[in-house]
C-alpha cells in the first residue's frame, strides 16, 4: 500500500535495507515516485523519504550516498559520487508531486513537478564504507 508522509519522523525508505538495492559504483541511476504530502514536516526538522545510507540494518548518514528529503518547505535531494557531493533544492507545498532524483555519469538532476535543477558531477556513486 502506499505509504503517507504525514510530516512525522520515522517512516523512510533505506535502500541498503536490502542487498539487491544496493548503489554503491553505479554509474548512473533514476529514481522517479509519486509523493502526497498531507503537511510540511514541522521546520528544521529533516523527512526523509528515501535513503541508502551505511551497511544493510545499520542507517548512518556519515557515509550515505543517495537522500530524498524534505525539509523547511523544500525537496532535498543528495548524490555522493567519487569526488563529488552534490546537494539539490526545489520548493515544495502540501498535495500531490512528481519527484525524480537522477545521474546519467555526468549530471545529477532533481525535478519535483517539471521543475528541474541540476549539477555537474563525475564519478561512481559511492556508498562511503
């Protein structure tokens, strides 16, 4: 069933929960879902919707290499490749949304909507570990 973001901390998904899901040198990827938020989370505090952080069970953000977040009434999006960090922001009511987060080897590109911002990075996706 499909999950409802209600602003409250907690629900997520972690990628590394599962082994087939794991990201770690791949060297492009797109992730694209449909989101309805109910509320904006409570400013300041970080809703995260999908992750792959640390090693399968154990979530740490310290070497998390993909985040889809939403935070002070923003969709954040966050990419680790070798040598590159790359942390994209679009603005985000409640309702219904679009969201795609990808990386085709040399731009990572978030779009909420048909909204769409982007970077440059190279690189393998690296997981930190």
């Amino acid at each position: 069933p499909p999950q409802l973001f209600d602003g409250k901390m907690g629900r997520w998904v972690n990628l590394r929960d599962t082994y087939s899901a794991d990201i770690n040198g791949l060297v492009s990827l797109s992730i694209a879902f449909d989101l309805t938020m109910a509320v904006l989370p409570p400013a300041g505090d970080d809703q995260v919707i999908l992750s792959s952080g640390g090693t399968r069970g154990n979530y740490d953000t310290r070497v998390e290499s993909l985040r889809l977040s939403v935070l002070n009434g923003q969709v954040r999006g966050k990419l680790t490749t070798i040598g590159n960090v790359v942390n994209l922001t679009l603005p985000i009511t409640t309702g219904a949304h679009h969201v795609v987060l990808a990386y085709d080897g040399s731009t990572v590109t978030l779009t909420l909507d048909g909204a769409t911002v982007s970077t440059l990075a190279t690189g393998t996706i690296k997981q930190g570990f």
